[in-house]
C-alpha cells in the first residue's frame, strides 16, 4: 500500500468529498491510479500452518471471498469514512441489507417493532416473513411519537424504520425513538435511502444501525445491485452480523463493489444537483392546475416540515404528486412521457417515475395503503440529471395528454 494512501483521513486532515474519492484506497505493487479490481473467489496461502492460523483468526488473511475481499474491503472502507461508522458489511442487494440487518438479531419468540410506511419488500420481511420463523411484528402507522412509546412499551429485539418513507415521505424522529428503543431493550435500524448519506446521519442521531441499497443513489446509474449496513456496535457484529453473512452468503461481488467504489467518487456532485432540480420540479407542479397535491420534504407544505429541518441537511431527490383524477389519469400522464422512464427505481442519472399502488405498494392491502395516504392518482419522480428545463416541459406536456 502507498504510503499516502490513507494518511490524510488517519490524520484527520480529510473531509468527506476527499474521503468520497480516496478513502480506503489500497493500492497494489503496481501502484494503479483507479481501484484494482480483484475478481478472485479463494486465496493461496504460503503453507498449511498459515491456513490454519487464518482460519483461527489468527493471522489476518483473506480466505474467501465469501468471507472478505480486497474490492470489496475498498468499498466497505469507503462507506464507513463517508458515513462516519466503524463497521460496514456490504450485502449483494438493498433487500439484502434489511434481512440481514434483522434477522442476524432476531429469533423466534423475540418482538420486533416496524413503521408501517416501508418500502414494499421491507413491509414484506417485517409482516410476512419474519414471523414465518416466530418472531412477532408489531408495526406503527402515526409518526406520533406518542404511538412509538406505546409500541415500545413491552420488550423488543429490534425496531426497523425508514424516514422519509417510500412513497409519502413521512418523517419519523430519529433522535426520540432513538431515546425509546434501548428502554424496550431494543436496537434500532434505519433505512436511509431516500435522505441519502448526504443528507441524514442516522448513527449521528442515535440509531444503532443504518442501512442502504446502494442500488440507489449510490450507484446512481442504473448498473449494479448492492446493499451495506454500517454501526459502530461491535457486539451487533461481532455477535450477530459477521457469522450471519459469512453462512449464509449475501455476498456482495468483486465487480460490483468495483463499480459501487468508483460512484462514490461522484455521489456528493450528483445528489446535490439531483436535489437541487427535484426542488425546482416540485415548486413547478404546485403551479399546474392538474395537480392537486405535491409532496417533497423541501416544500413547507409538507406536513413534517419543521422535523425535516431539524433531522435533514438537504429534501432528498424524489417528489410525489397527485393527479386529478383516478388509475388511469395517473397512467395517461405516465404513458404521454417521452424523456421520463417508467420505472421503479430511484436514485438514478435518468429521471424515473412510477405508480406505487400498482408496483412497489401493490402487495399491501387497499385499507393499509389508504391508511398511509398511498392513492391510485398518485405517482413518485426520481430527479435525475438531466437539464431540469427539459424535464418540465416533458411533465407540462404530459399533463396536457
């Protein structure tokens, strides 16, 4: 490794864009510029005796690449420089991230307690498949905290939220039920995809964990899944997570810890003009007669406004709105788009919008989804990076189909 790989942050003389592009940086005999990329599965070792000290743990030595890998270490060691973590387990996928994070800590008979405003597959795990194993799930619909005391009034394993919630962007304070869970005897887990890294510090505000699909922004081109869960709980690791991924094999590859390594580079320069045009976007739909309702954590009109300010540095790069009419209003407008994708994913280059009713939300009951105020008119943007002029008058011209 060259000697100054690593020595500025070791001194604390490098800040996070720096750290974006350099941390972790371990540079091989060749002395490459750009990240070497370690497409191996298994390692060699000098001799049996240091085989078997390795697999004692007592010689640090890459054995598997199910176990570690130098790529794959590079991004890990990135993710915790950005995030200010001691620990960071990169997962093959976002969905990866979640049951990892949970089920490495949970068993049968434990309690777990959930926001039920998640992400379609989140709700998934918390309600369906955790309690196939016998853990019990109990879920929170208000952001009321009083609600959460409630809930968090017996003994609990695990508490799971994301905030802002996909779709509807409801806040949940990270720092009150932070405050809550230990007394339930509970850690609590945040899913901070939507607020992105650049935005919230969720360890900073007392969560125990934080988890990403870097899927999302942090790839932010549409090429690679990938997940990673970051603490500074080292029990929680060395307890609970490290064994988990190690049998269990939600590995992340060589190649995409690569690529993920590479976007990190850019992932301040991007979420921040992302966010920048998703705000213009959002104050231009408040002025189109066909819409009835905008929703984006920037906007004072959003119900938690003031909790926005005080948890986040930034409104993230996803608007929802809704449309004045039923389904298939929202689908004319979403086929009459010619330079916005249908998809739904977020996080992206390229601009993406989707129906949550009838894809990311369609599994969740029509009650469940009135409850959380997830309507058939209703459609969620990604912001990308194209010219936010452009993206306008393909939305004005949309409206007028």
């Amino acid at each position: 490794m060259s000697k100054n790989d690593k020595a500025g942050n070791e001194a604390g003389g490098w800040r996070r864009q720096t750290n974006l592009v350099r941390g972790g940086l371990d540079r091989s005999h060749f002395d490459e510029i750009s990240e070497g990329m370690y497409l191996t599965s298994s390692y060699a070792y000098e001799s049996a005796e240091q085989a078997q000290r390795a697999f004692k743990g007592e010689e640090d030595h890459y054995m598997y690449s199910r176990y570690g890998n130098p790529s794959v270490t590079m991004f890990e060691d990135r993710m915790k420089l950005m995030e200010g973590a001691e620990i960071c387990q990169s997962t093959a996928s976002g969905m990866g991230a979640v049951f990892a994070s949970l089920a490495c800590m949970l068993g049968s008979g434990d309690r777990l307690v959930a926001s039920k405003a998640l992400f379609g597959s989140c709700d998934y795990v918390c309600t369906v498949l955790l309690p196939q194993y016998g853990i019990e799930t109990v879920t929170v619909a208000s952001s009321d905290l009083g609600e959460w005391e409630k809930a968090l009034s017996e003994p609990t394993k695990a508490v799971f939220l994301e905030t802002p919630s996909n779709p509807m962007m409801q806040m949940l304070d990270i720092e009150a039920i932070a405050e809550l869970a230990p007394k339930a005897g509970a850690r609590l887990v945040v899913d901070n995809v939507f607020a992105t890294p650049i935005y919230q510090k969720p360890l900073a505000l007392g969560a125990d964990i934080v988890m990403y699909s870097t899927t999302k922004h942090i790839d932010g081109q549409g090429r690679t899944l990938g997940g990673a869960v970051l603490t500074n709980d080292a029990d929680y690791f060395k307890d609970h997570m490290r064994m988990f991924i190690r049998h269990t094999g939600p590995t992340l590859s060589p190649f995409n810890a690569w690529l993920l390594t590479k976007s990190l580079e850019t992932l301040e320069l991007r979420v921040r003009e992302q966010a920048a045009a998703a705000a213009e976007i959002a104050d231009f739909l408040g002025t189109q007669g066909r819409i009835t309702e905008v929703v984006f954590p920037g906007l004072d009109s959003h119900p938690q406004y003031d909790l926005v300010q005080k948890q986040m540095s930034g409104p993230g790069t996803v608007v929802v709105f809704e449309l004045d009419g039923d389904q298939a209003r929202a689908f004319k407008f979403m086929n009459a788009l010619r330079l916005i994708d249908i998809s739904n994913n977020l996080g992206d280059a390229k601009s993406m919008i989707t129906h949550p009713t009838t894809t990311t939300h369609q599994r969740v009951s029509a009650d469940e989804r009135a409850e959380l105020g997830i309507h058939e008119n209703m459609v969620r943007l990604s912001v990308g990076l194209e010219d936010v002029e452009d993206l306008k008058e393909d939305i004005a011209a949309a409206l007028k189909a």
